[in-house]
C-alpha cells in the first residue's frame, strides 16, 4: 500500500441509532478498518455514517466526511476532516474520488444509487478498478440480477469477465479484503 493512508469511502443508511444492529455493525466495519490502517470516509452525517467513523475513531482511527448544502446539516461528531460541497451529486462524487476502495452497507435508495455509480464507474472503467466491497448479503439479490443481464451476452466491460463488487459476510473480511486487493495493486 502507499504511504499515505488509502481511503476507504463507506456508504449506507442514515437511519440506524447507537444500539441498533446495522449501527452497531458499521461501528464495526469503522473499528476494522482503520486497524488495518485506512483513513474512513463517509457521507459524514448520522446512521452508517456515523457509526463507521465513531468506530475508527474508537481505535485511534483518522475520518473524512462529505457533506452537502443540500442536507443543511453538519458532520457528526466523529469525524475529523469535512469537506462540505455544495450538492448531492458533488457529495456523491466526491465520496467515489477520494475512494481507494469502497463499502456499501444496508441502506436504502441513497445507498442504492451509491452502489450503482460506483459499479457502473468500475463496469465501464469510467474510473481505475478499485475494490468494491457490499457488507452482508442485504444486496446479494440486486448483485445476481443485474448480473444476470450483464453476463447474459459477450461484452467487453468489467462485470461480464469477473465480480467487480465482492460480498464479505462481516466487517473483518471487507477490511481484510480490501487490504490484500490494495496490497496487489
């Protein structure tokens, strides 16, 4: 890996609350990737976000937050660094280009659309390939379907010659993924 430390951009939901499973498992995911040593980067506001940047933050980790005018809110408090744009799609975009690997947990429409860029961006090598890890197998489904339809004819993009968006079980194996795939390039 380089020197500086790789960023890894986490996407998911605003929803979750300390307590709940999906934050306490993004909490996780924050622990696990900055002991392997990344810098964690999120859409910096509640839910997933926060709760992947209090868990780096817990073991001696370094946070980033994008933040948008769009939500007229500020970062959490977990975060160390935010950089605040001024739309959603410069937010979104800001996340993917400050991302040397990224995370999508359980989320909802927003995550969705985060998913599907990134994956198109990688898909179409819009961008360099980056590893892209989904946590769990809440997206396992739309992973099988839409793969369906881009290995169901030859094609030169990414999805039809092997997985660009890899499934880990738990917040151990993405970082632990993430870091021998960044080690290899």
């Amino acid at each position: 890996m380089r020197a500086q430390s790789p960023i890894i951009s986490v996407f998911g939901s605003s929803r979750p609350r300390e307590g709940d499973a999906d934050y306490e498992h993004a909490r996780e995911l924050g622990r696990a990737l900055a002991a392997r040593g990344f810098r964690v980067c999120s859409g910096g506001y509640g839910g997933v976000m926060e709760a992947v940047s209090r868990g780096a933050k817990e073991v001696g980790g370094s946070t980033l937050g994008i933040t948008a005018e769009f939500f007229q809110s500020h970062a959490n408090r977990w975060v160390d660094d935010e950089i605040h744009v001024g739309t959603w799609e410069e937010r979104l975009f800001e996340l993917i280009r400050r991302g040397d690997g990224f995370v999508a947990c359980k989320g909802g429409t927003g995550t969705l659309v985060e998913l599907a860029v990134v994956w198109e961006m990688l898909n179409k090598s819009v961008m360099a390939r980056k590893p892209f890890v989904v946590l769990g197998d809440f997206w396992q489904p739309i992973l099988e379907r839409v793969r369906e339809v881009e290995r169901g004819h030859p094609s030169n993009w990414g999805e039809s010659n092997g997985d660009l968006v890899h499934i880990a079980r738990d917040p151990a194996q993405a970082a632990a993924y993430l870091e021998e795939r960044l080690r290899k390039m």
